[in-house]
C-alpha cells in the first residue's frame, strides 16, 4: 500500500514542472473622444501623445500609436518605461501589440526627459530593427518620433523625427 504523504509529495513535485501558458488580451482605456486625423505629420503625433508622458516626466516612456490602413490612430500603448536616460524597446514587444490590434501600420514615440530630442545611437538602433521586423511582418514603420522641449532642442521644434530627417528605410 503506498503512503499518501508520499503520494501528496509526489503531485506537487510534478506540479513544479507543469509549463505555464499565458493567455493575450486587449485592454481599451477610451483616450479621446471624436473623429481622430490621420497622423501623418511629426506635428500630429506630437499634439496626439500630449499629456502621455505626464505621469512618469522623469522616466523615458516608449509608445507604439498602431494605424489603420488610412493612418488613423487604432491605439497608444506604451510598451516599456525606463529610466532617466533610457529605455528598453525590442520589436518583438512592439509587433506583438499591432498584431493584437490588427495595425497596418505603426508609429514609434519616446521622450527624453533631458528635454534633448537630438537621437542617440540607441535610437537609430531601435529605429533599423523595427524598420526590417516591419518589413517581414507587412506593418510599416510610419516614423519614429523623440519629443524633448522647444527650449531644449537646438532646432526649437520640440522633437525629433526619423522620417522627416530622412533615416528611415534601414539608413541610420
């Protein structure tokens, strides 16, 4: 006959190598209401991530805006909050949100807390990566915009945008 406190020893031993398997899900906080633009412009999606960054204004925050097919913001979902002069950001974080919100395309944004927008070598870095997953996955990289201050930022813009610089495409 066998020993039930052995039995009993035995099923949470086996328990302990049972794999744990997660379940996706999309969460929709109502940010706005009303008809939202298409972000095609640096300026517009500077006005759309307005008041993003207010809860953490020390901290870099990275963003990913997904896009329909005409460019109109489906979301805003920030993937990771770092420190003061970093973040961490890896496309494989940032596709799995515009699968989950069958984007077509996607707008990346941070801020630099230094109020600098001038780019850093990580961010040309993040901006080729998620350049070339795009082009395997089908969901175009729109941009890459870094927002700092007017005051700041030697260009007096406030931000700074791959697009409009010319570095998207895989240059960097």
């Amino acid at each position: 006959m066998e020993n039930p406190a052995h039995r009993r020893s035995r099923t949470l031993c086996d328990f302990a190598f049972k794999m744990q398997i997660y379940e996706a899900s999309i969460q929709y906080h109502l940010v706005r209401l009303g008809d939202e633009q298409p972000l095609e412009t640096p300026d517009k999606v500077v006005r759309y991530m307005e008041g993003a960054f207010l809860d953490c204004p020390v901290q870099e925050s990275f963003y990913v805006i997904c896009l329909n097919q005409k460019s109109r913001p489906l979301s805003r979902t920030r993937i990771t909050l770092g420190t003061l002069t970093s973040t961490l950001a890896h496309p494989r974080e940032i596709f799995r949100v515009a699968i989950l919100a069958s984007a077509a395309k996607i707008i990346v944004v941070h801020q630099h807390p230094s109020g600098d927008p001038s780019p850093s070598a990580a961010d040309h870095h993040v901006t080729k990566l998620l350049y070339e997953a795009g082009k395997i996955m089908q969901i175009d990289l729109v941009d890459h915009v870094v927002i700092g201050t007017k005051e700041d930022d030697p260009t007096g813009q406030g931000y700074f945008s791959f697009r409009s610089a010319g570095l998207l495409g895989g240059a960097a």
